[in-house]
C-alpha cells in the first residue's frame, strides 16, 4: 500500500510533475505566467501539452476536457478523446498547445443572460494555468473560464479571476506606501468548509422531492428531532465511515487536502474542511469535493445532500468560507504583526474589510442567494440575512481606543500610538466563539458564513476581493496624496473609517430578534430576506459602477447575471411546487383517501356487527381525515392554478410573485399534508417519513 504523503496529488499535474517533465526553460515561462498573470506563447503551451498528454496517458487517461464553471452552478466538460491518426494508419496519443489553451464547447445550452445572443453565439473555453489539470474518470481535466468570443464572461471563475487581480492590484498600492518594495503579488486564501448530509439511497429513491429538488416538500416533524442525538444514524454508520475513508482518499489523489470531520449538530450531517488555497484553485476544488461526495455516496449505497435545506425543523448546510489576504512573500495581511509598523498596515487592512462590508452589504448579501439558501438565511436559522462582523472582544477594545483616542484597556492601560506600539497578539480561542455571526474574524482570517451549501463559492468571494479592493483603492488614493504626512494621515484615516463603519461591527447574539430590529431601525443595516430582494443588489447604481471600475463584471454581464439569477430562482421553485402537486395528487391524497376507505368500510362492518355501539374514535378520526382531504384537494387546486398564472411576465415580476404568493400556496398545502401524515396509518403511507431518513430504518 502506498502511502498518503505518496498518493497526495498523485493524478494531478502539479508543481513537482511539471518540473519533472518540462524542460528548464518551459518550465520557467510556465511558473512566470502562474505567478505573474503573464501570457503564454504558443511553444509553450505545446510542450506543456506533450507533457500534459504523455503523464494523463500514463496514468491512464484516454480522453481530455476543458473543466468549466458556467452559470449553472455545476461544472460542465465535454470529453474528447487524445486519439489522433497516425500517417500509417495507427493511432497516436496526441494533444496540442492550442487544445489546451483554447476549446469552443457547444455552449448554446448554457445560460448567458442573452449575452452571447447580442455579441456572438458562441462561446470558448480558456486554460487557467493557475489551477492546475487533474485526472477524473480516465479524463484529464483543464480548469478553464468560459467566456463569449465578444469577451464576456459566461461562467464564475472569469469574475472571480478579474476579482483576484483588482484586489492584487489596490494591495499593491498600499503596501508600496508602507515601504514594502518586495511583494510582487497579493493573493486571496479560501478554505471553505463544507456541510452536507448523508441519506440512505434506497429511501431517498422513494421520495420524489428528494430525487427532483434535493429537499424534501413534505415530511411531519418526528417525535425525536436534533435535540438528542444518543444513537442517531446507528444503522449507516459503518457506510458512513467507509465512505469519509474513501472521500478523502479520492480528493487527495486529486490534490485536496481535505480533513473530514463528524458534524454533530444534525443527524446524519458532515462537514469537510480542506487547508486553504489560492481562491481560484479552492473554488475549482469546492466543486470538484461536491462532485466527488455525490458520486462516491451512491457507491455505499447512501446519497449525499447539498441542498441548504433538505430538512425543514433540522439545521440547513451552508459553506464557511474562511478567506484572507496574503503577499507572495508569506505575509498574511490580516495578521496582526510583531512590529509597530507591521500592526499599522494589519488595522489598514482590517479596517479595509470593515468598510467594505459595510458598504457592500447588499452585493455580499446577493452572491449568497439562491432560492435553497432562503430557507436558511432570513428564515430561523444561522446566520440572519442581516451582515455584520463579529471581531471578538479583545480586538473591538483596541478599535474603541483608536476611535476614541483613549487609552487601550489591554494589558497595560495607555494609548495606542499607531506605529510605535505593538498590538497584542489574537487569539483564535477568543476571537471563534460567536457561532451566529455571519461574518467573523478568527484570529487571521475573515469567515463568511452565508454561503449555500450546494452554491459556488465563486461569487461569494468576488463581492468580497471587489469591495475590499474598493475600500483599498479610496485608501491608497488618499494616503498617496499624503506623502510627507503619511503618518498623520493614516492615523486618521484608521480612525475615521472606524467612526464611519462601526455600525457593521456586532459582537452579540445573531439570532436575537432585538439585533434584527437594532439592525434595521437604529443602525440601518440591510435585512433582505429573500432572494428576489437580494438581486436588486445588483441594480444598485454604486454597486455596478464600483464593479465596473475595477474590471470586474462590465454592465452587460451584470445584466445577464442578474437575469439568470432570477430565472434560476423562478425554475427552481417552480420545479419545487410541481413536485408538490405531483406527490400531494398522486401519492398523498390516494394513501389518505385508501386509508379512509377502509376505516369507513371497517366502521360499517363494525356498527352491523355491534348496533349499540357507537364507535367514537373511528368516526372521529375519520372524520378529520375526511375534512382535511377536502382541504388537501383544495390546496392542491389553489397551488396548480397559481403555479403558471404569471408565466407571461418578467423574470423579476415573476420570482416577486412567487416569493409571495406561491411560496405561501406551498406552505399551507405542505402544513395540511403534514398533518394528515400524523393522523395516517404508517403502513398506509406512501414514502419514507422524516423519522425513517434521519434515524436510518
Ligand atoms: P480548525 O477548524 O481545524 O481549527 P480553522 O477553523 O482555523 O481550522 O480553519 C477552517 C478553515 O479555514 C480551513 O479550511 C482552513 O484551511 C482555513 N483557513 C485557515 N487559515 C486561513 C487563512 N489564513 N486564510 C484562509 N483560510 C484559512
Ligand atoms: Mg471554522
């Protein structure tokens, strides 16, 4: 057996296989272009892509695919194989630079928000030499963008790139002001932590909901809940371990440095953690994780749920995406430092972060909604709709003493002089306790702890790198003009952004209904609640013009984002309500309405035989059953009417409309159903309860 330091990355073409099989000078041209965005020439690529050919076909791969994100939320390919003929007739194994560079994928059934209907229809693929090719099912995979031929980007990783390089660019700027002449580059880290559930396959094949949406549309709350959780999941347990084995196996292979970990907040609920990376490369990798939980599931006879809510009345999954900044030369910039003048640039960048939050609340808001993520979000569930940054008590302290120019409470209590003391070091233990908090600094890191589960974590971070690098451009801009008073000025720039945005930083407990009103009524935070809202976001005027200015989404591709995004809301709750229907007519209301039959046929058979009797319970209980039926019928009438009443209308129009009109239509036939599920003979009913998905058989 080998072992795991061996296997580790052992299908990906990394670092050490480049370096093993290009040439010194390919290589180097190689490396200069990951680091430095640099463009690569065609000789190049062609060695790269020999090498690429001869190591895939090694490790036995037989065909290759350009690896992209479009607007889907999945990650799509299209295999083509290395097999070329050869002049005698034979076959070689073959693949060139301009494959691996470019690729023109049948893109017209991805969404583009009609972009590509206004520029070109077609749309290509480019390679992405910063994440590096993988091996996956006898593919080699080349993470990719995916953009029109006008230029537009069509998928996430384009933005998120673009995001990456203003953030790297505004960074720059302020570290050449601090006297920092080494760095080349500043990077964003991510490491997302990623939530899930695991179900046994065959009960999630009985249910429909599960199978078309993800989540189940129906399901009466079980005697036993996540209150106690003794012997939970006891039945799958053993799967379940075999399966982690196995995940983090096949992530390490493919060069993940996943840690797998037993969540105990919901039965049958995991989180995998990996270490963090460069932010393109974690977001190819989040995708790659999710695939690859899906896929080995089904081989333990278990399916994996990515859905942020698959269980109404347990807690919903999200995606903790822990996110910093760092310089090409280790420097992490939201680390407090050990010299003075080191502490001055981390509460720049700190305070960098806290205006940007706040003055971004709303495209943060937004790059986390999806119509699964409102379930958590805005619903009873952590965190709230409403943002706001947790920093721990020990760093909000030394904040209220720059603000206020009174002495730090610290250790010793006296002023903090930016630039000559030297800020205490924070610690993780004390900066990780609030769990409700949407936004939290942990010790050197931000988490953002909005994000969906099954979403993308590509969005997330591109409002988080543009409004930070926002927040760092308005700095440089000013300090620049300082020159001889840089001191001075930064002092008071610290302390004015402090004042300014201080109504973002929120220490206390995040479900308290009295912070929601705070919130909204003295601090006027942002509380949007669904996604419909959330989109506006995109519309705002500063909003798009901040993007814009740093190159980061042009106005047309915010257009056809903010369309699809609406659109994806629109289907998926359609397809949710459809699934309602469809179960409630022909699985619910036949096994109540069988179930009715024969109490009534029992009951006649029973007066016949016992007149005096009167039978009470089966007369009540039938006739409860009977009145909710009817109500059922009736629910099921009012939602088929809604479902398409508004099709004519516009995306926004019509996701409004199903915020809340339909939604409530879904509810009320999902309460009846419920309670019809309590008062049914179980044998009677027609798919797995709650009990039997949570609790195994
Ligand atoms: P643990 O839960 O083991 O204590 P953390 O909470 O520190 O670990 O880390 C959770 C996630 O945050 C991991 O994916 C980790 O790699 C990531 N992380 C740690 N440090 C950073 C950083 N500086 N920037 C971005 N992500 C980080
Ligand atoms: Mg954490």
């Amino acid at each position: 057996m080998s072992t795991i330091p061996e296997t580790f990355g052992s299908l990906v073409f990394d670092d050490k296989v480049m370096r093993s099989r290009l040439s010194g000078e390919v290589y180097h041209s190689l490396k200069e272009t990951i680091r430095r965005g640099k463009r690569l020439d065609l000789s190049v690529a062609n060695a790269v892509a020999d090498a690429m050919c001869a190591w895939a076909v090694e490790n036995g791969a037989t065909h290759f695919t350009h690896w992209f994100q479009p607007l889907t939320g999945i990650t799509a390919e299209k295999h083509e194989s290395f097999l070329s003929p050869a002049p005698d007739g034979h076959v070689i194994m073959k693949f060139s630079g301009k494959e691996l560079i470019q690729g023109e994928p049948d893109a017209s059934s991805f969404p583009s928000g009609g972009l590509r209907a206004t520029f070109e229809a077609r749309g290509y693929t480019a390679w992405d030499p910063t994440s590096y090719a993988f091996i996956k099912e006898k593919t080699l995979c080349i993470p990719t963008a995916f953009c029109s031929y006008g230029g537009e980007a069509l998928d996430k990783k384009t933005p998120l790139l673009r995001s990456m390089e203003a953030l790297d660019r505004q960074a720059l700027r302020v570290l050449r002001l601090f006297g920092n002449t080494e760095v080349q580059r500043v990077v964003t880290n991510v490491g997302p932590e990623q939530e899930y559930f695991l179900v046994d396959r065959e009960m999630y094949l009985k249910r429909r909901d599960l199978v078309y949406t993800g989540r189940t549309l129906f399901g009466a709350k079980p005697p036993k809940g996540q209150e106690l959780e003794d012997h939970y999941f006891g039945a799958i347990k053993p799967r379940v371990k075999a399966f982690m084995e196995e995940l983090d196996e096949e992530l390490w292979k493919l060069g993940v440095s996943a840690k797998t970990e037993h969540n105990e907040v919901a039965p049958g609920q995991h989180e995998l953690a990996p270490i963090y990376t460069v932010a393109n490369v974690a977001a190819d990798q989040n995708q790659l994780t999710m695939e690859i939980m899906k896929k080995l599931a089904r081989r333990h006879g278990l399916m994996c749920l990515l859905h942020e809510k698959p269980f109404a009345l347990v807690n919903g999954s999200g995606k903790h995406n822990n996110w910093s900044m760092a310089t090409d030369t280790g420097l992490n910039l939201l680390s407090p430092g050990d010299t003075p003048y080191e502490n001055a640039q981390f509460l720049l960048f700190l305070v960098a972060v806290i205006k940007a939050v706040d003055e971004y609340q709303g495209l943060l808001r937004l790059s986390v909604a999806t119509a699964g993520n409102d379930h958590r979000l805005g619903a009873n569930e952590a965190p709230p709709a409403v943002i706001s940054i947790f920093l721990g008590d020990e760093l909000t302290a030394v904040l209220d003493a720059i603000e206020t120019d009174s002495p730090y409470a610290g250790s010793e209590k006296r002023k903090l002089r930016l630039g000559a003391d030297v800020l205490p070091r924070f610690n993780r233990d004390t900066t990780d306790r609030n769990r409700t908090s949407p936004f939290a600094f942990t010790g050197n890191k931000f988490e953002f702890r909005m994000v969906g589960s099954s979403d993308s974590i590509s969005c997330a971070n591109i409002m988080l790198n543009a409004a930070v690098a926002e927040a760092l451009r308005q700095f440089a801009d000013e300090l620049e003009a300082a020159g001889e008073d840089f001191e001075d000025r930064l002092h008071a720039l610290i302390r004015e952004n402090i004042k300014a945005h201080k109504r973002i930083l929120f220490n206390g407990n995040g479900y308290d209904e009295s912070w929601i009103r705070e919130a909204t009524e003295e601090r006027g935070l942002l509380n949007l609640r669904t996604t419909p809202e959330a989109l506006q976001m995109a519309l705002v005027p500063e909003n798009m013009e901040m993007l814009q200015r740093h190159g980061i989404f042009t106005e047309a591709e915010l257009l056809s984002r903010y369309e699809i995004s609406m659109e994806n809301y629109v289907r998926t709750v359609r397809i949710e309500a459809l699934t309602m229907l469809d179960m409630a007519r022909t699985e619910i209301l036949p096994a109540v309405l069988r179930y009715t039959g024969e109490l009534s046929r029992e009951l006649n058979e029973k007066k016949k035989a016992a007149p005096a009797l009167s039978f009470r319970a089966e007369g009540r209980l039938l006739e409860k059953l009977s009145a909710l039926s009817d109500k059922i019928d009736l629910a099921i009438g009012a939602l088929g009417e809604a479902i398409d009443s508004r099709a004519d209308e516009d995306m926004t129009a019509q996701a409004f409309f199903i915020r809340d009109e339909l939604l409530e239509k879904m509810a009320a036939l999902r309460a009846l159903c419920d309670e019809a599920e309590t008062l049914t003979a179980r044998n009677y009913w027609p798919f797995p309860s709650y009990g039997d998905l949570l609790f195994g058989a």
